[in-house]
C-alpha cells in the first residue's frame, strides 16, 4: 500500500526528532524506506549497528543514525545524528500516519447493540459486532466487524478493538487499548477439581474478570482467562505479542514486554518492566521480580529475584547458562576421554 507523501526538509525532520543535522538541510524528502530499498528522496535510518554495511552503501538522501556513529562511511547528502534511531523513524512514520484518512465515527445497522449499553461520543461500531446489556464503550473508541463484547464490560476512551475481538462479561480495558484481531478476554480458566476416586475431572466456576489498565496493546489471538475470583490484571503500558496465553489469575505489572507463545500458568505475578522472550514458559503460582528478563523458548520453574537475566530450561542465570551449553558442546569429547581412562584403568 503506497504511503502518503512526506514532503519534509532534512532540517525540518532534524527539528521533529530533536537530532543533529549534517550536510545538506534543505533536502526536500518524499518518503521513507528500509536502508536497502531507499532512494535518493527517501530517509531511512539504522537502528541496529549490524546493519552498519547497508548504511555505508545505502542511496538513501538522509539517514537517521546513533551519535556514537559520527564516524560511519555513509553517502547520504544528509545525516541525522539522534540518541535513538528506531524511535526518531518512528516519530516521522507518525507524522504520515496522521495524513491517513480517519475513520468517521458510524454505528453500522448490521450490528446488535443492546439498548441498556452506553455508547460514549464519536464511538464506531462495525457490522455484526453485538454489544450486550450493561457495556459502556468510551468517547472515540472503535469497536471492529463482528465482536463480542460482553454484559457490563467496561472499555476506556480512544480504544482501538480490531476485528473479531472477544471481550467477555464484566471484564475491563482502559484508556487507549489497542486489542488486535482474535483476542479473547475473559474465557473460563483452566481450573478443575479431580475425583481421587474416580478420576473424573470437575470443572472449577470462574468466576472473576479481566482487568486490562491504560494503554496496554493486545496481539492477535492472544487468550486471557478471568480469574476463578478477584480479577486477572494486566498493568498500564504492557505490550503483548500475538499468540500469549495468560492463565487466570495472573497478575502482569507495568510496562512489560511480552512475546510470542509466551504462556503464563494461572497466579504468575510479574512484576513491572519484566521482558519474556518468545515461547517462554512460567510454572503457576510463582513471582518473577521487576526487570527481571528471560530468553526465549526458556521454562521457568521458581521464583525469580528482581533484575534477574534467565536462559534455558530450567532457566538459570544467563551466565551460568551460557557456560552449561559450552560444555554440553564438549560433551562428546569428554566421554571420549572419560572411556579412555577407564580402559587404560582396566588394563593396568
């Protein structure tokens, strides 16, 4: 899809991203590009020093890099000098966003609204979404084509709930929710009572919310199950990757950074700013601290103290885990040592 124009002056792109400008400031630039595709009339930036060799041979006319790389080969006819690449780009991808249409606010006839929910001003519904008794919708919010939202769900101002979202009874989204395609808040835990006798498993009532703070973002088809009481609680500022399962109970603190296929078991406490790489896995019932990091694809089995850095499974401290796969790597040539001595043992 072809982007608005950006018709903006290197010096002016300076002044929007707060950086210093280098060579020629009166560049008229057009559009923006990745390092390998920019043209002459386009700004592009490196955000990552591995990439270095794309910014030396780049055709960009203007390139956003980091003040440490005042000394990089680069041709563009300008440089931006920022402390931060990736977020200066993204403020100039903000700028053309703006120029994007806006959605004019509209309820679709196609779609079921109950007449006790609460609609706040300027609110979109798309068709065949149904909104059940009792929801209030904020001022400005967009709910997409065929989602469910629930009795008495509460959904903040200025959210964004893309298409096919399932927002279950009573649960909760602050201000600025940004949920994606699939999402599913508030299904039943997985909470069951087994028969020692029979084996039979007994299904558990859930019977808490979801509870979603100020400006959390949502991506496609990830779960969060209600609590079985009380309210599963996701903190103000969290990014959550597509594809998490986040077992009920759980309580997430702010400013985390989720990946991909993370799955949380039921009453795992996170603490705030904590970062889950892809596909990493935590036992329930435990707390990982604040700052904590974990690697992808590691297993977490016991509480983790606060600014902790885990690798493997089990995780353990990514020192300790980076000298385990060394080893495991010499793995073959110690047993090969270890056979020798016991033949020589043998022979003496």
């Amino acid at each position: 899809m072809p982007l608005p124009p950006l018709n903006m002056t290197v010096a002016q792109i300076a002044q929007l991203v707060n950086g210093q400008s280098e060579g020629e400031e009166k560049l008229l630039i057009a559009g923006v590009s990745g390092l390998a595709a920019a043209g002459p009339e386009d700004v592009s930036f490196l955000g990552n020093m591995k990439y270095q060799a794309a910014a030396s041979s780049t055709k960009a006319g203007c390139v956003i890099l980091p003040a440490a790389a005042r000394q990089l080969p680069c041709p563009a006819k300008a440089r931006i000098f920022v402390e931060d690449p990736q977020y200066a780009f993204s403020l100039i991808l903000g700028v053309l966003e703006s120029q994007k249409p806006k959605i004019t606010p509209a309820l679709d006839p196609a779609a079921r609204i109950h007449y006790q929910a609460k609609l706040g001003a300027n609110v979109s519904v798309g068709p065949f979404a149904v909104i059940e008794r009792g929801a209030l919708i904020g001022e400005g919010s967009v709910i997409g084509a065929q989602c469910f939202i629930g009795e008495n769900v509460r959904i903040g101002r200025h959210c964004l709930i893309y298409p096919q979202v399932v927002i279950r009874e009573d649960c909760v989204v602050g201000d600025r929710g940004i949920l994606h395609a699939g999402v599913v808040i508030g299904a039943d835990g997985y909470g069951y009572s087994t028969d020692r006798r029979t084996g039979v498993h007994r299904k558990i009532p859930q019977l808490g919310n979801v509870v979603i703070e100020e400006d959390v973002e949502i991506g496609a088809n990830t779960t969060i199950d209600r609590a079985a009481i009380d309210s599963t609680v996701i903190g103000a500022g969290t990014k959550i990757d597509n594809l998490v399962q986040v077992g009920h109970n759980c309580r997430i603190g702010k400013g985390c950074l989720i990946v991909a296929q993370v799955a949380l078991a039921g009453s795992t406490t996170l603490g705030n700013h904590v970062v889950l790489g892809g596909q990493v896995a935590i036992a329930g019932h435990l707390h990982i601290g604040d700052g904590v990091q974990v690697a992808g694809q590691s297993g977490v089995m016991s509480d983790v103290e606060k600014g902790q850095i885990l690798f493997g499974s089990p995780a353990r401290p990514h020192r300790e885990a980076l000298k385990l796969q060394a080893i495991y790597g010499k793995l073959p040539e110690i047993y090969a040592a270890f056979k020798e001595m016991r033949k020589e043992k043998s022979g003496s």
